[in-house]
C-alpha cells in the first residue's frame, strides 16, 4: 500500500511531526509499505541536517534517515523552504526539495493520505 504523509506542523514545537514519523517507521517495518512524506510550512525544518537535541529527545533527523534507509520518499515543500531562507544544502541528504505540482501527483497516486 501506498501511503502519502502530510505534515503541517513545527518540528519541535508539538508532537505532530514525531507521531507521523514514529506512524510511518511502523507502516514500512511491519507492513512493508511504501511511504512518502512532503513536509510544509514551519515542519520543512525538520529535515535539516545537523541537528542537535537534548540527550533522551527524540532526534527527528535520525527519524527521517530511518525512513529514507527503508525507501522511503522525503519531499520539502519548495516554496515554504525560500520563505524560511533555506537551501537544499541544509537538508538531510535524500530530502528532496519539491512543489505542489509533485504533492498533486503524488496524492493522486497513493492509497491513502494522512494530515499532521
């Protein structure tokens, strides 16, 4: 199955962004899915390389790695990036900076859409 993860929210800010991930990781090791993910607004961050957090905080830099390990597809919302003065340079390696043109294809062509 086919699933596409929209995430709307800060990466640190709430919990939004870690469920999803934590959601995803789950789908693609005990059902062998196939998943996308396309960050937006505040939650392109997220995929910023580099990050630091407090020793026993969930690292969503190593989350998103692990998804991107197993297959999976990490699309940062071009427009929401240039708005927050970032580069494809800071991303994690395999995020892709992308546009709304590839998040209605994608949509179009997944089973099942989930919002964050």
């Amino acid at each position: 199955m086919k699933y596409l993860i929209i995430v709307n929210e800060s990466p640190y800010g709430n919990e939004k962004p870690y469920n999803a991930l934590r959601l995803a990781m789950t789908l693609q090791k005990e059902h062998q899915a196939e998943v996308t993910f396309f960050f937006m607004g505040d939650s392109v961050v997220a995929a910023m390389k580099n990050q630091k957090t407090p020793d026993g905080f969930y690292n969503l830099e190593r989350m998103i790695r692990s998804i991107l390990l197993k297959k999976g597809t990490v699309l940062m919302c071009g427009t929401c990036m240039e708005a927050r003065g970032m580069s494809e340079e800071s991303l994690i390696a395999g995020a892709q900076k992308s546009t709304m043109l590839k998040l209605a294809e994608v949509t179009d062509s997944s089973d099942k859409v989930l919002v964050f």
